[in-house]
C-alpha cells in the first residue's frame, strides 16, 4: 500500500499507533503492520543496502530455504528444540560438509528464518518449524523450481518480444525459461511430482488468513442458506476447479448448518489425486472440464476460487457461459473469490500476485472495471463484492442477468 508519510518518524508514529489495533486484535491491523514494517525498513535503507537485499541477500535466503528442504535441514532442527544443535552435528545427520551447513544457516539466522543461540548453536523458530509441514514443504520447492526460473529470465524474455505484454498461455516467461511450448498446467500434468507439490501448495497458499465464509467477510446464512430450496436442487454449492477441496473443507468446517450437499469438480488429474477415503467429508469429488457444460443444475450457488485468474479474458466467459445454462435465474448465485485490484495503493501479496500470473500464464489480476465487464459480457450482473480491510482477496457474488 502508498503510505502518504513524509518521515521515517511518522512511520513509527503509525507503527505505535497501529500495533495498539493490533493487540486490540482489529481485523486487518497484522496486514498494517507488515506493510508499515516494510515501508520503515524503505525510509532507513540505503541504496547501497537496497541492492545488497534485494540482489543476494533475499536470493541467497530463498535458496538455503530450498537447500534446506532437500536436505531435511528444518526437520533435524525442529527435532534438537530449544537446545539448539551445531553444525558439526548436523552435517552429519544430513550428509553435507560442515564448513557449507555452517554457513547456510547463519544466513538463514542472519534472515530469521531460523535462530542462532550461540557461536554454532542454531534451533528452529515457529517459522522454520512451520517449513516442515508437507504443504508449506512443497509451497518452497514450488516456488523455487516452477515459477523462480521464469522470474529469472523474465528480462531476457520481454527484451525478446520487444517489451510487450505477454498475453499467450503458449507463449509467455514460463515456456521460454522452461523451454516448452505447453500450457503452464498442461506441463503440470506431464510433471506429476510437480503437480503433487502444486496441489498440495494450494492448500496451504491462504493458510492462516482469513476465509471468506470467516465472519466478518462473506455473510454465508444471510446470502446462501437463507432461501436455500431443496426442490430446485439438494446441492449446496459447487466448487469448480476446486484442487483438493480445501476451500469445502473450510466451509463444512465453520458454518455447521449447510442445507445441501457440496460439489468439489477439477480436472481428472486432479480428482484423481484425492484421498479415496473421502467419506469423512461432506463433499463429493467429480472429474469435470469447466470448459464443458455444468452437469450440476440448479444449485444454490457455484463457486471459483482463484479460477479465472488463471485465463484471459475470452477465456474466462467461455468458462463463465458453461455455468449459466445450470443456474436457476434468481436463485442460483455465482462467487467469483479473486483478487480485485484497487485504483491506487494495492499492496505487495497483490501486486506479487499478479505478477505470477504474469510469469506463469501470460495471465493478470483484475480491477472491479474488468471483473464487471467480464461478468456482463458472459451474461451475470454483480450483486455485491465483499472484502476485508486490508485483505487480499474478496468476494463477487452474481446472478444471472
């Protein structure tokens, strides 16, 4: 977000001010926070120290972070506790030089990722801890091997097409640093391992912040369960292109009193990757192309959550027109859950956000102007969009028009 802060003095007037919300546990007041952090640390920084961050020292910490997940490193600390080990002890345990762990993990302390005790004494912080769970394990090796390449060669490849906006889901930074000519998930599909680590990501790529059935965002009874008429349909919601279902998952967790049955549709790839033991959720998985027709007719509402994001525009109502032919007019709704960029002042997870799409897709993040012309063009008209202060993503509920 643009601060309009004239001295680094006011940011700490803002600062104090904003981690008093903060311990009052005001939504929206922990996202202040890291922003004003990360503007403090741009008014006191020199240039000279701005390119040592931004050109080894933030590199290097991501590289150690995905040496370290090879290497179990963040396991072998979590196991020592707060006793901490040392780098001649752990080298050994992880089958690497001493000399090289040594100098891995003062770097990931100097970057706190993880805490250095005492001359080689390191132990693990809650952050490091967090990197051993197999979701944000895989959040690492995703963000370093599949999409750290084409933010690499990204210069190379705008300089080639003459600094144009890439737009082609065949031809953007990804196919040119991976050096194919697929689609960035059709390449998934031909790299399981990859695929894996994407799906298992996606879990864990809103963990910890705020959903939009979550009070406060999306009121759920008052515009879904209210009204809900099981005589049009007994299906709840469908969540289309929904990965893994981690999205129903939450939903059937915190609202208690769903009326009907919950869709979770992908792509056989995907369904096929799920658990078969599938009966302690609510929902039920189904191959499906949302690029065909919805087989499911009349639900209360269909959902895409960080869908559309992912195609461009002619893309998006192509996929938007399958859903309307089985939406009951005035009844049925259809939540669109994206980002929506703001006029001015979009902050960082924003701005980053679209620029992977960007890298990954030739794709963008959206305004509310485009978001409504996408909408109306496909035949909906937009009847709310909800968000948090500060939040990143909203919700844009609409109806057949």
């Amino acid at each position: 977000m643009t601060w309009p802060f004239s001295t680094t003095e006011e940011v700490i007037d803002q600062l104090q001010i904003t981690a008093k919300a903060y311990a009052d546990k005001r939504p929206g007041a922990r996202e202040q926070l890291l922003n004003l952090s990360q503007t403090l640390t741009a008014s006191l920084e020199l240039p000279s120290e701005a390119i040592q961050r931004v050109g080894w020292a933030e590199p290097a910490r991501t590289a150690h972070c995905r040496l370290a997940v090879e290497l179990g490193l963040f396991e072998q600390l979590k196991a020592s506790g707060e006793g901490g080990i040392g780098a001649q002890e752990l080298s050994t345990k992880v089958g690497a030089d001493e000399v090289l762990i040594a100098r891995v993990l003062r770097h990931l302390a100097a970057t706190y990722i993880i805490r250095e005790k005492g001359p080689d004494c390191f132990s693990p912080t809650y952050l490091s801890n967090a990197f051993t769970e197999p979701k944000f394990r895989a959040g690492i090796i995703y963000t370093f091997d599949v999409a750290g390449p084409s933010f690499h060669l990204l210069p190379n490849y705008l300089k080639s097409i003459s600094y144009g906006n890439p737009t082609e889901l065949t031809d953007g930074p990804f196919q040119y640093a991976h050096k194919t000519q697929l689609p960035f998930f059709a390449w998934l599909d031909q790299n399981p391992p990859y695929l894996s680590v994407f799906n298992d990501y996606m879990s864990a790529y809103r963990a910890g912040k705020l959903n939009w059935v979550d009070p406060g965002f999306y009121p759920v009874s008052e515009r879904l369960i209210r009204g809900f008429n099981s005589t049009f349909s007994d299906v709840f919601l469908v969540d289309v292109g929904g990965g893994l279902g981690h999205d129903l998952r939450e939903l059937e967790t915190k609202i208690s009193d769903l009326p009907g049955r919950l869709i979770l549709q992908d792509r056989e790839e995907v369904i096929s990757t799920l658990p078969s033991a599938t009966a302690d959720n609510k929902f039920e998985a189904k191959p499906h192309d949302f690029f065909t027709s919805q087989p499911v007719q009349g639900a209360r509402a269909y959902y895409l959550h960080s869908v559309l994001h992912d195609w461009s525009d002619v893309d998006c109502i192509r996929i938007l027109e399958q859903l309307r032919p089985a939406m009951k007019k005035g009844y049925s709704k259809l939540l669109v859950n994206e980002i929506v960029v703001p006029k001015q002042g979009g902050t960082w997870p924003v701005t980053a956000m679209d620029q992977l799409m960007l890298v990954l897709g030739a794709m963008k993040e959206r305004t509310e102007m485009q978001w409504n012309d996408i909408l109306e063009k496909a035949g909906f008209k937009v009847t709310g969009i909800w968000s948090l202060e500060m939040g990143t993503e909203s919700l844009i509920e609409a109806e057949v028009a």
